[in-house]
C-alpha cells in the first residue's frame, strides 16, 4: 500500500530513499483521527518509529507552507535517552526535512557545548537532544522554548529507567501549554501511563505490537555450549553466518574489552561499543560499522536501544541478558524496517533454565541446537565460493587479459587452488567445540568370556576381575591427565577427593570439567587425578600435596558458570599445617619447628591404654607414664541435672595500685556499690 498524502516536500523525500510502503506505525499516526492530536504509541523497536513521528508532526510544523521560514526559536523537540540514538534521530529528520529547507540542531552530551550554543544562539527548526543536556541548556538561558509545537519523548520507557524523571518533567514544564506531545515508547507500564496523564491532553492511543505474536522478520537460535567456549562459540558463529554486520552484546565492560581484543587477535574486523568509551570514539565506531570498514561489534547494552544499523544481520548474545525487555531491544538492533536477522543466544549447560525463563518471557519461538562445527564451517565457506558476486559480474578487457595470461601459464586446477588459499587466508579459522547437550559416546568395558577365564585357571592364574563399579559412574576413572605430558606423573602420589555440583544430568564431561578445575583452582591438569561423574555431582582426585592451596583457591575463586567446588565428604584427611609442626621423630616439643634425632639409648615408647570414662577419678600421680594416660586439664564428674558454672571474680588491688598475683584475686562483694571506672 503507498504512503497516504503527506507534504509534498515530505513525499519527495521518502521516494529519494526508497520508501515506497509505509510500516503499520506509520500508516497509524498519518490516519485521520490522529491528526493534530497528542499521541501514546507502542510499537516493536526497529518498526520507523523515527519517520513516523517525523511525518506526524509535519502538519504542525508547515502547515500549507512550502518550506520552512528564517530559522529562530525552535519549533519542534525531540528528547532521546543516548547520544546514540539522537544523533541518529538527527540524521533520520535531516534527510526527511532536508527538501522543506529546515534546519536540525543537536545537543547532546559528550559534544561540545560551545558549538551546540552557537547553533541555537543562529536558530533552528528543529532541536534533538538528551535529556540532561537540554536541561543544562535551558537553564542556561540558550535554550529558547517560546515558540515550540510539538515535543517528542522517544524510547520513553527507557528515559524513565535511567532515571531521568526529574529532567523529562523540568523540560515538559518549561513549554507551552498548547504544545502537541507525541509520547513513542516500546511499551507502556505504569510509569509511561502516570506521565502521560500530567503531560499529555486526550491522547490517541496507538498499539502496533502485537504481544503473542514474535517478531516475524528474527530468526532466533540458541546454542548449547560449555561453559569454558564462549569465546570459541562466538568465532563459530560469526563464521558461520559471514553476516555483512554483527553486534555482540556483553554484560560488562571488562567482558567488552577482552572479547574485542580476542576477536581482533584472531582477524576480524570489530569495533567496541561501551560506556567507558568517549562519544567520538563510539560515534566513530558506528560509523565504521556503517561504512563497511568494520563488520562486528562488541557492546554492552548502552547500544541496546535505539541505534539502526542498515547492514545489521546477526546479533550474538555472549552473554543472556537479565530481563525479557532487554532481550528484545538487543535482538531489535536486527530484522528492522523489513529486513531480516538472526538472533543467536549462547546458553552455557548452567544457564539453561534461564535462557528458557527468557525465551518464554518474550515469546519467541527458538530453535535450540549445537554450535557450529568445524566441518559445518567449510562446508558453508565452500558454498558461499561457488555463489560469490563475483563469477557473475562482467570482466572488464583488463580483466580478460590477466585470466588468459594466468591460464597460459597455470592450468586450472592450480589457478581455482590458489584462489581458494587466498579466500581462506582472509578468513579466521573455525574452533574445536563440544556440544553440551549431546551425550558422549564411551567404549565399553572389556570383559573376558567364560572360555578365556577357563583358560586362566587352567594355566594357574587368576581371571582378571573387574572392578565394582560405583552407582552413577558415567566415566573410566583414570590415573592421571598428564599421560604423554613432560610433567612427571603424580599417580604414586597421595591423592585428596574434591566434589562438584554438576554431574551427568548437566551434559558433564571431563572434555570441559578439566578446564574449570583448572581455572578455579589455580592448578594444571597434571595435578588432577581421577574423575568420577555421577547422575548430579562430580567427584575428583587433587594431588594432596597441593590439596589446601586447591581448597583456598576454589573458595575465593568467582564465576559465572555457577560451579561450585568443595572437600568430598567423609573422604578428605586433615591436611596439616606443614610451617611449624616438626616432621622427624618425638623430642622436645619446646621449640616447634626444629627436627630431633632418637636418641639410641631409649627404648621404644610404651603403648598407652584405653582411654578410662569421663566419670572415672583421676590417678593418683598424673604425671605417672604408666601405661594409663593423664587426666586431662578439665575432666570432672558429669553432674546429673545442673553444671557447676565458673565464678568470675574480680581481682584485688592493694593500697599501691600494683594488681596482685593470682593468690591476690578475691570474689566482689555484691552489698557494696562498685567504685572506678
């Protein structure tokens, strides 16, 4: 369906950039009834909610005027929650005002507020900003509102969830009266509803977003993975896809740093997106996304909302976000304006019930599966050579020229061979995963058969036994990871029982186990014993003599993959304290720490007796070596009813102030008050 008549400079405009269909909410606002009307609007992120607000206060703002008049006081406000998402609302109204002769301002933070004061002190038609530095501009006096029409709040939800409240309503309270206020917002809870009730009259209400419906043009996939991967899975996934634009999205700026420098590390072309970068440095890294110059971003969710990259395929979820709403503003930054994407969420075997919480949440329908393999990989590669652009486009006679040169000198073999080392040169190679939802296929057990154990007892041996096998047990116990490593074996070693929380129900398996103990735990995999996986625990061997550092690390130790380590129950020995216990024979255990040769003259220590019941008297010499042992310090008859309490006296003090020996303490008299202190 065409657009409904717009202002011809408007219509002009939209066909020089190739809308020819309106979007449902722009055919909402150009109806009839909405005309000249405050208007509440929900609609799906990515739906041209930036042209739509565009065309619908266009009839305030011309009217039956051909252009716009000499810029003064602004006519028009739009307020944006970031920079981001403003100066893209900038660029969007510049081009659709750019043939009515209207001029566009900007002020946002982060820019210099020099040239934003000169641009309103020339005057302007329309002004978009945030709301903080709109605020400081007005109540710096350079921000002239007099004259306004229309003011826009868009992504309102969000200004709200950043906390600009207070500002929203010091801009709003500073207009006119008589304004038009069109309120855009994803959704509409009760804080959107509360502040469209103070500041907007009559509102039309206008609901594009169909909540059982997913979004149509995203198609959303969840990947299963190890906990240990991610980064692998983000290699695979981008390789897989080969999307002309890409967005990762990470929960910190740390996990933003280290992601871009792995990914930069392995060739790709990516920027960072986060909010520790300055605003040239984020407006420069969109504009190379924008460009082509680069095809990944890694952001936090400061690029959740808002910002519209046309070429924008594939959106990663490195890590799962903690609401439903900001995993659709994530997955929104694909499949706008008609295009379509995909949404990929790497799900770790520990996030599983999470992700599916999400998914739920937002209704969407997902397609879960296992990573992308290596195998997968080259095999999409060798597809996309044989469909490249480029065995369609016509030669030029240059062209021609080089290929029979290379043909007189190469066959074709040896030219389609070099061709493709130099496409795989430019391509990160694929990684290695475990898929962790899928079961691991194990070798059975050998066992003799009857006529082989025949055979032993007739030659006098004994049949091999097997040995018992514990319930639950999903894997081989092994003697040592560090088979075939320069490290020396620690299989003769004593060895100390650790337990984990995950087991076979979790998809455990020693694949991706090793590497967690590893990281928490501040050790290598030589030091790593037996690996005994149960239906929902994980038992394992650490070299005891390493054992208490082990214990201290996992304890200290933070992650995201929610394992948790502890000591074995029933099965950990008291580790002990090796700085100051003498390790040699008996001896004088007045100075701990030093070693004391046995003396040759004394015989061996007599055995010492049954301990004798508590209640039993204490013997007549205590210190008698007898064979009996000694009373202990604090050993008295166990009273029937009541224990003895101890009296807590109050030791004396002589005429001198010296406090007395312990024959000096004597018990306070209660009758008389206490003196001092």
């Amino acid at each position: 369906m065409p657009f409904p008549a717009t202002h011809p400079a408007l219509e002009r405009a939209l066909l020089d950039h190739g809308y020819l269909e309106p979007t449902p909410v722009q055919s909402a606002v150009l109806q009839e009834e909405a005309s000249e009307r405050d208007l509440l609007v929900s609609a799906q992120t990515g739906s041209g909610k930036t042209v739509a607000y565009g065309l619908a206060f266009a009839p305030t703002l011309l009217g039956d005027a051909e252009r716009f008049g000499t810029p003064g006081a602004p006519l028009a406000l739009v307020i944006a929650p970031t920079r981001e998402l403003a100066l893209q609302v900038q660029r969007e109204l510049v081009w659709l005002y750019g043939p009515a002769g209207a001029r566009v301002a900007s002020c946002v933070g982060g820019m210099d507020v020099r040239r934003e004061a000169r641009a309103l002190e020339d005057g302007c038609h329309i002004v978009v900003g945030t709301p903080g530095r709109l605020r400081d501009h007005l109540e710096r006096g350079r921000l002239d509102t007099a004259s306004l029409r229309v003011a826009v709040l868009d992504e309102a939800d969000e200004m709200l969830d950043l906390g600009f409240r207070e500002d929203l309503e010091f801009i709003l309270d500073s207009t006119p009266a008589e304004r038009r206020t069109l309120l855009f917002s994803a959704t509409i809870p009760r804080d959107i509803a509360t502040l469209a009730r103070k500041f907007q009259k009559n509102a039309f209400r206008i609901d594009t977003v169909d909540q059982s419906q997913p979004h149509g043009d995203i198609d959303y996939r969840a990947i299963r993975i190890a906990p240990n991967e991610i980064e692998h899975a983000v290699v695979n996934v981008l390789r897989f896809f080969e999307a002309r634009g890409a967005m990762i999205f990470c929960q910190t700026r740390e996990a933003v740093r280290h992601l871009h420098a792995s990914l930069t590390e392995r060739g790709f072309n990516v920027v960072a997106l986060s909010g520790e970068y300055s605003q040239s440095e984020r407006t420069h890294a969109l504009q190379a996304l924008r460009d082509g110059r680069a095809r990944v971003c890694v952001a936090t969710d400061v690029a959740a909302r808002g910002i519209d990259l046309p070429n924008l395929e594939l959106v990663i979820h490195a890590e799962l976000p903690n609401d439903r709403d900001t995993l659709l503003h994530r997955s929104g930054r694909t499949g706008r304006a008609g295009r379509k994407g995909t949404c990929v969420l790497l799900v770790p075997y520990t996030r599983r019930r999470k992700a599916e919480g999400l998914v739920a949440q937002a209704r969407v329908d997902v397609l879960w599966g296992g990573p992308p393999t290596a195998d997968q990989i080259r095999a999409a590669d060798q597809t996309r050579l044989m469909q490249d652009p480029a065995f369609s486009e016509p030669g030029t006679e240059e062209d021609q020229a080089m290929a029979k040169a290379l043909i007189a000198e190469r066959t074709p073999e040896e030219i389609a061979a070099a061709l493709v080392r130099i496409m795989r040169a430019r391509l990160p190679a694929p990684e290695e995963l475990f898929d962790a939802g899928q079961p691991v296929e194990r070798a059975p057990r050998e066992r003799p058969d009857k006529r082989q154990r025949e055979d032993f007892r007739q030659e006098g041996g004994r049949p091999p036994r097997r040995e018992p096998r514990e319930h639950g047990e999903a894997s081989e116990p092994r003697a040592s990871f560090g088979e075939g490593s320069r490290e020396p074996s620690r299989s003769s070693e004593p060895m100390v029982w650790f337990k984990m929380n995950v087991g076979r129900t979790n998809n455990a398996d020693p694949r991706w186990l090793v590497p967690i103990i590893c990281r928490l735990g501040h050790v290598t995999k030589n030091e790593i014993g037996v690996i005994k996986i149960f239906d929902r625990e994980t038992k394992f061997e650490i070299a005891e003599s390493i054992a208490p550092r082990f214990a201290s690390s996992v304890r200290r130790s933070t992650n995201d993959e929610n394992v948790h380590i502890q000591p074995a129950a029933g099965t950990l020995p008291e580790l002990r304290k090796t700085a100051s216990r003498p390790t040699g024979p008996r001896g004088d255990r007045s100075a701990p720490g030093r070693e004391f040769p046995a003396r040759p003259d004394r015989g061996p220590a007599p055995e010492r007796g049954p301990r004798p019941p508590r209640d039993a008297a204490p013997a007549a010499d205590a210190g008698a070596r007898d064979g009996a042992p000694a009373p202990r310090k604090f050993d008295k008859p166990f009273a029937a009813k009541k224990r003895d309490k101890p009296s807590f006296e109050k030791p004396a003090f002589d005429k001198s102030g010296d406090r007395g020996g312990p024959s000096s303490f004597a018990p306070r008299d209660k009758k008389k008050p206490r003196k001092g202190v």
